[in-house]
C-alpha cells in the first residue's frame, strides 16, 4: 500500500495548544514531560473510578509518559473529578474538546498516541508495543474482535443492494480527499483477505488499545476519520461504537496498518462457570495477546469492566443480565494464542452465547494476573471508597 496523503512529513500540531483554555493542568503539572508520546484516555463521572485505577496502574508499570484524558464539558467531568485527577499525577492534562476516541486522536497535538479504554487491565507498560514489528513497520498497531459469524449488520449490513464494506471501498469520494486517482476503488490485499470483507463477520476490529503515529499516518487519514464521525455514522452503523472507524480510515487513504498477528482470546467467566461446563469455549471479557510473534504466547491485558465493576451492564440491568457479562470474581483461563480463527458454533451441543470463543480452548492465566488484578481492584475500591492512600499501592501480592 502507498500513502498519497501530502501532509506525511507535516504532522499538525497546532490543535490544543499547551496554552489552551480547553486544556487544564493542576499547579504542580510537570511541563518538562514530553509532548511526543502520551496515552489517550475518555473519561466521564461515571468512570471515574476506572480511569483513576488506570492511571495509577500505568504507573505502576513503570509508564512516565504524558496523560491526556478527553471529555466533553463539565456535566461529563465535574471540578471535583479533575481535582481527584490531578491530585494522583503530575504529568496529566485534561482536554474539554471531546469525548470519543477517534476525534480525540485527531484533535491531540501529540505524535505517538495511544488509546486505552478505562477498563483494560494491562499487565505490561503499553508504550513497550512501540518497539515491536507492526509499530515499528506501519506506526499502527490494533488488535481484531471477536469473530461474529452470522451477523447481517455493521460492516457485514445492507447498505442498499451491496454489503457495507463492499460498497463503502467501492463507491468512496476519494477525489474528495485529494486521493490519486490510481488508489481509486482498489483496496488493499489486506482488507480483500479480511474476514469482514469475506462476510465471516460483522466486527473486524477492537478499538480497547489502539496506538498511532500521527506523523506517520498523515493528515488524510486524520480528515477521513473525521468523516466517519461527522458524517458518515449519522448515514450508516457502520460500527458498533467507533472501533471500525480507526482501520477504515488508514485503508480509504491508502495508508499502510498493521493489526496483530493474533486474533481476539478471552477469559473465563466464573458466573457461566465456563471451565466446569464448557472448558473448549470460555464466555468472559476479551483479551489480547502481545503481537509479536515469539514462541512462548505473552498476556498483555484483558478489556474487562465485568472484572471490576460488581454491575457491569448497570444495575438496572442485573435482572436481564447474561451470565458472562456478570461480574467476574476470578477468571482462571484464557482462550490460547491462534491466528484469527473462524467459529463453528454447529460443533457444540449446549446454546452458547455469541460472545464465546466456540470450540479454541483453554489455558490457564498466567500466575502474575491475580496479583496484578487484586492491585487494579485495590485501586478502584480506593476511589469508590473515597480512601486515596490505597491509590499509593504498587506493590502485588502473590
């Protein structure tokens, strides 16, 4: 794939200034922190408790880079949220410009950005993917979703007389982005061998960790993803939430992206009791592998809000709530590291929910993540709590 965006070499940094009044520091900001690098977190009161933990456990991991957390007023984030924000980190920000993640990223005056969704619970420092083969090649990496077979809506949806996706690479304004007419209507091997284009499902990505080097992306695929949030998603569902938005963008440019080399695993649901009654095809919240390809498979986290939250879907919803969205005490396996597999739900006796990995397994967690989970708990129940001096604790316990 070529890039034809002109602006490759012209990264704009001139979208929140340092001066901003979008932008509020508290007074013992540390301004030598580098604005080159930094992780990208939405945050509303009604995450609070998530986003804070997430803070603290990046930096129990060792992460010293800038912290940027978007929202959209002060009736998503109050005074005293920021306050609690600011009064755990010296090197966090808050920009009231947006609260979605797509045009967070395309608003942010930094360079290497990445986007974390509040409830992933990461058991490594994320800025370390910025050394692996998909950052280093493409300066993208993103992960895949689960594999939704039989799904008729999103990218796999009727839009007229043609699938989405299809339609969408078939018949964009190109022209309207300034695109060289050669990249007209012809996408990329990469998006004609994926299983979204194929119709094998309705999601082709999962949008929980993604990390893009906006210098390297280009100011087009900043404008399409712009598009898409704008424009596009009020036309067409195109996605469930944003996460399709983020590959969409690089492939309708003609950018070069780079997902993983391994498809979407997930944990154990202990209210399902998954590992008693269907052990091949586990129910829980998603996780990713590291991707790299070495021998030995390495966690890199789980976007598990069923993992902290004792209500996950809201307590209005506990009465109509499916056993593995419950909240998940103690997951002890992990569906093993595969390439991005298809699922044959036919093969199984028992009606399982569409958010099970059908038939690939299971492995047990590794020994560190009850430990590094009992922490991110200790965190959260910290700021629920209203007890800060938990928020000090780095230390796991074994």
């Amino acid at each position: 794939m070529s890039s034809s965006s002109s602006s490759r070499g012209g990264f704009l940094r001139n979208r929140v200034a340092k001066d901003s009044a979008f932008l509020q520091r508290s007074r013992d900001f540390d301004s030598s922190v580098s604005r080159d690098k930094a992780i990208l977190l939405c945050i509303h009161n009604g995450v609070l408790a998530m986003g804070v933990s997430l803070v603290r456990e990046l930096r129990c991991l060792g992460n010293e880079e800038l912290i940027q957390v978007y929202h959209c007023g002060p009736e998503e984030l109050s005074d005293e949220s920021r306050e609690l924000l600011f009064s755990i980190d010296d090197r966090l920000e808050t920009v009231d410009v947006w609260w979605i993640k797509p045009l967070a990223l395309y608003d942010t005056d930094v360079r290497h950005v990445i986007l974390m969704d509040v409830d992933d619970i990461i058991m490594k420092d994320p800025a370390y993917l910025r050394s692996l083969k998909p950052y280093q090649t493409t300066g993208t990496t993103f992960f895949y979703d689960r594999v939704h077979a039989n799904c008729s809506e999103h990218l796999n949806g009727k839009d007229g007389d043609m699938q989405y996706l299809k339609k969408l690479l078939t018949t964009f304004d190109y022209g309207r982005f300034n695109l060289s007419e050669e990249y007209w209507h012809a996408p990329s091997r990469q998006a004609l061998e994926s299983f979204a284009y194929a119709g094998k499902t309705c999601h082709e990505m999962d949008s929980s960790l993604v990390l893009v080097d906006k210098e390297r992306a280009g100011q087009t695929v900043l404008d399409i993803m712009l598009w898409f949030i704008t424009e596009e998603r009020l036309r067409f569902r195109y996605s469930f939430g944003d996460k399709e938005t983020f590959w969409l963008s690089f492939e309708l440019a003609h950018v070069p992206y780079s997902f993983s080399p391994w498809g979407v695993s997930v944990v154990s649901s202990t209210p399902s009791r998954d590992m008693e009654k269907h052990p091949d095809s586990l129910c829980g919240s998603i996780l990713q592998y590291m991707p790299s390809e070495d021998r030995v498979p390495e966690m890199l986290y789980v976007n598990g809000k069923a993992l902290l939250d004792p209500y996950p879907q809201g307590i209005g919803f506990v009465r109509q709530a499916q056993w593995n969205n419950m909240f998940n005490s103690l997951p002890t396996h992990m569906t093993p590291r595969l390439p991005r597999t298809e699922l044959t739900r036919s093969s199984h006796e028992e009606k399982l929910w569409s958010e099970c990995m059908m038939g690939l397994g299971s492995t047990p967690l590794p020994k560190l993540f009850a430990g590094n989970l009992l922490r991110r708990r200790m965190h959260y129940w910290g700021v629920l709590s209203a007890v800060t001096g938990a928020l000090q604790q780095c230390e796991i316990f074994q």
